[in-house]
C-alpha cells in the first residue's frame, strides 16, 4: 500500500494536503524563531533589525550628561569610559525601572516549566541589576574623596578615583551578586589555555584564573550575568597562523567565527542578546583584528584588549582596557618597589628598540642626546632596566606598533610616574581611575618638549603623584591567588560596569 498516492489522489486530498502543509509550515518557523543565527550564517549586523534588538545605551549616564558616575570631578573633561553616551544622558533612573538600558527580547520555544523557570532567572538578574545601578547612582551624589562604606580589606580613597564612593559601592555590589559563565565547547591548547608569562602573561592569566573557577564562575548558564568566551588568540596565532603567508590573518579569524558560529547553535544565550552580555578576551596585538571575522562579536560583545585603540575599532562605551604585562619568567612576586623620590636622580628614562613611528620620534629626539632625558635603544652592558626604572622620577610610556605598552605597568610597580606617549590609547580601568592624577599624557607632537613639560611640574606636584602611583599599585599586581581590588578583580569589575549599561528581556 502506498498511503501517500492514495491520499493525493482520494477525495480527501485537500484535507491531507493541507495539514501536512501547516505542519511544515509549524516546524519551520519553529526552527527560525527559536535559531536567529540560521538566518544569517556569517552574523552580519545588517541581517538583524533594530526593533528586535536595541542599541546599546548607559544606565548610569545622568541628567547633566557626564562620561560616567564613577567620574568625581564634573568639571573635569574625562577620558573616555564605559559611560559614555550623549544619546541618553537625559534619562531619569528609577529602582526596578525596566525601561532603561537596552532590551533584548528572545522568543523561545521551550517547554512551559522550564522555560518559566529560565525566565524568573532572568528576571532575578536584571532585578539585581537594577538594584545595583540605583544604588551606585544615589552612592555617586557624595562627593567625598573617602568611601564611607564598611570594608575590612581597603578603603578606595583619594583623586586617583573619579568617584571613590560610587566605586567601591560599585565594586562590593559586583562581589555579592556577578557570575560569570565559562563555555565548555573548545579544546586546549588554542581554547582554555593561554601563555603566563612573557609579553602576553595578562591573557592567559585570566584565563588560568576563570578556568580554575574560585571567583565569579557559575556552571549553571541560566544563572550567568554574561558568558566568557574562551579562545586565546596568541595561542589561536602559534598554531594556525603561517608566517610564510605574507601576513594573512584570516585562519585566525575564522578560527574565532566558527567557534561563535557553533556557541550560537548549541546555546541560547548569544542569540538572546545578539552577544551583547558576552565577552572575550585578549593581550595579542591582533586581539581586534581577530574579533572583526564577526560582526557581532566585534560591534555587540564586551571586548576585553591591551590593545585599546579607538582608531581600531575599540569601543569604551562597551569594551574594555586591561593592562598589558611582561613577565619574564611567569613569576609574581617581587615586582613592586622602588627608591624614595630624594634618591631618584634621573628625570626621563625610557629604554627600547625602534617598534612605530612614535618611539622613531623617540629615539630621534631624544637618544644620547641629554643626561636628565635618558633615551637608549638598547641599554648598555652592565647596566639594569629595573635600577633604572626605580631610580628615574618618570618613566616614559611610547605606545609601539600599536597603543599598549607594558612599560605603563612597570613604571607604576617601580613606583616611577609613568608618561603615556600615544594616540588614540584608552588606559586601561580609566571608567574609575583618574589617570590626570598620577601619570602625565604627552601627545606626539610634543615629543620634543618632554623635559620642558616634565620640568614645569613642580616638586611638591611631583611628590603627590608619585604617592599616588603607590596607592594605585595594588590594581595592577596579578596575585596568586587573586586578592580583592587587584588586577584580576579589576578587569571583572570593568566587565561587570559593562554588563550594567544593558537590559536583556526574554519573553
């Protein structure tokens, strides 16, 4: 017997034809509404409307259109931050008002209880949100350079804070509340693993960290405030990119695209937001590029770089400066310390092969050319790069190829104020700390009036910016483990500031 000829052609045939249609028609639309990604395999942004997904706006921006209520100074023409956002500065913010920020609908089709219980997860999280944000917006009206909340482990305090207060209240709502996801899929060496030590240490460190688990991660998805995505580009660069190839990138990023392309369809959560809650992280000059095989990744995501380069792409409303680190031998002890400021007898120093046009203009300035600016292409022998540092009031900070230099770390743990020498550079935590406070920026016309800029900055200036720099030390030093307020803690709470300017609704 052949049903399907005798129905074709029996009386019924309308009647038969009919339901197998609703039916195909029924699982293919369950199939799209349920998979956005199928719609559009290479996630252009273009394929995706904004009246199902809005723009990316700031919760914390106020009335008078501030960078950032982390910012204390409202006089002060801040660098740019996570905050800032001339498109809603207006808004009111209410507790509980669910109209602010951007919502992210996701229409699902899972089963009624689970799904409902998908949703009230959800709806806990941005309640918490919308919890934490009022109270660090009421926190930010005191203008006291001191925080005045309870903490056993350390008061932020001083100008080296935009606000202290708004920070710390900022900071110890992140610990009782943020968890961060860690996708499974992936294996090592390019996924899960990354290096820790030498230039790129900062990147694997991470990595090590959220992969061991002791803070912040969550294995359940569904209680996750955003989901890290853990590819290591320098590792993704060792194994697939070929130097013979005359620089051709793109193994590395399709690398980074299928592995979106396979989180998206095995999970929910990238297409809920359109990748908005998710973010991922890299030291590795190519960090940017690598992101840019994926629209979405590089438009939507919190994109976590050393290489924060506006002229490249990098975004302070929604990524992320993290601080670019060399140690040598993978250790991290010892890395702090320097001489008192009466013992420091060198004014400039700066040490380093030609790597950009900006140490070119440098070297050509300044090399052998005066004992108080002390400029070496290569030091000579016998002579220490950390001694140097520690006895030097300033060191300089020239971006090379691109605009992160770990010399800006290690001028603040050598305790020598360090000079930021760069363009287009967003330094790294600068939502919350006030860089004018305790390091000097030269742009690179002015390369040549480096001695003339640093010797106008007085002694008793001198002296309270180089306290400054140990005050702001313990931000910068990977413990391990981690201790709170550090360098690891730090990049969380800069994703966490992130992960506030958002709303994701499921309905």
């Amino acid at each position: 017997m052949r049903p399907s000829s005798k129905c074709l052609f029996s009386s019924s045939t309308c009647t038969c034809w009919s339901s197998h249609f609703v039916v195909l028609l029924f699982i293919t639309s369950l199939v799209f509404v349920s998979c956005p990604s199928l719609l559009s395999l290479d996630f252009s942004l273009s394929h995706f409307s904004w009246s199902w997904r809005g723009k990316p706006t700031s919760c914390l921006d106020t009335e008078k259109k501030r960078a950032s209520i982390l910012h204390y100074d409202e006089g002060e023409v801040p660098s740019p931050t996570a905050f800032s956002s001339d498109h809603h500065g207006s808004r009111k913010f209410k507790e509980g008002d669910e109209k602010l920020g951007t919502k992210f609908k996701h229409k699902g089709t899972g089963k009624g209880n689970l799904r409902a219980h998908k949703y009230r997860k959800l709806r806990r999280i941005e309640a918490a949100l919308a919890k934490a944000r009022f109270s660090i917006r009421e926190t930010s009206k005191n203008r006291n350079w001191t925080s005045t909340f309870h903490d056993s482990d350390y008061f932020p305090h001083g100008p080296i804070y935009r606000n202290a207060n708004a920070f710390h209240r900022s900071y110890l709502e992140m610990e009782k509340v943020f968890k961060i996801f860690v996708y499974e899929e992936g294996e090592t060496p390019m996924f899960h693993n990354g290096p820790s030590k030498d230039i790129y240490a900062s990147e694997g460190r991470f990595m090590h960290e959220m992969e061991k688990g002791r803070y912040y991660r969550t294995y359940d998805p569904d209680e996750a405030f955003v989901y890290y995505l853990p590819f290591s580009v320098v590792m993704i660069v060792e194994y697939v990119y070929d130097r013979g190839s005359n620089f051709n990138v793109d193994p590395v990023g399709l690398v980074v695209k299928d592995y979106i392309q396979i989180i998206s369809h095995k999970h929910p959560f990238w297409n809920r937001s359109m990748g908005h809650d998710h973010f991922m992280l890299s030291c590795h000059d190519w960090g940017p590029l690598a992101t840019s095989y994926v629209d979405l990744l590089f438009n939507n995501a919190i994109r976590v770089l050393c290489n924060a380069n506006r002229s490249e792409g990098f975004n302070p409303v929604k990524d992320v400066s993290f601080p670019e680190m060399n140690l040598q031998t993978g250790e991290v002890t010892g890395l702090v310390g320097g001489y008192t400021p009466s013992q420091r007898t060198i004014l400039a120093f700066f040490a380093g092969h030609l790597h950009g046009y900006i140490r070119y203009q440098l070297l050509d300035t300044w090399k052998n050319k005066d004992q108080d600016v002390q400029v070496y292409e290569e030091l000579p022998q016998g002579i220490s790069y950390q001694t140097k540092l520690r006895s030097s009031k300033f060191c300089l900070c020239p971006s090379g190829y691109e605009v992160a230099s770990p010399r800006i770390v290690e001028a603040i743990f050598a305790e020598c104020v360090p000079v930021l020498i760069s363009d287009n550079y967003v330094p790294p935590f600068s939502d919350v700390l006030n860089w004018n406070s305790f390091s000097v920026q030269v742009d690179v016309k002015d390369i040549p009036n480096i001695k003339k800029i640093l010797m106008g900055i007085s002694e008793r200036q001198y002296s309270r910016m180089q306290t400054r720099v140990k005050q702001v030390q313990r931000h910068f030093v990977p413990n391990e483990p981690p201790k709170r307020y550090d360098m690891f803690h730090m990049i969380i709470h800069s994703i966490w500031l992130r992960r506030l300017n958002i709303h994701i609704h499921d309905q």
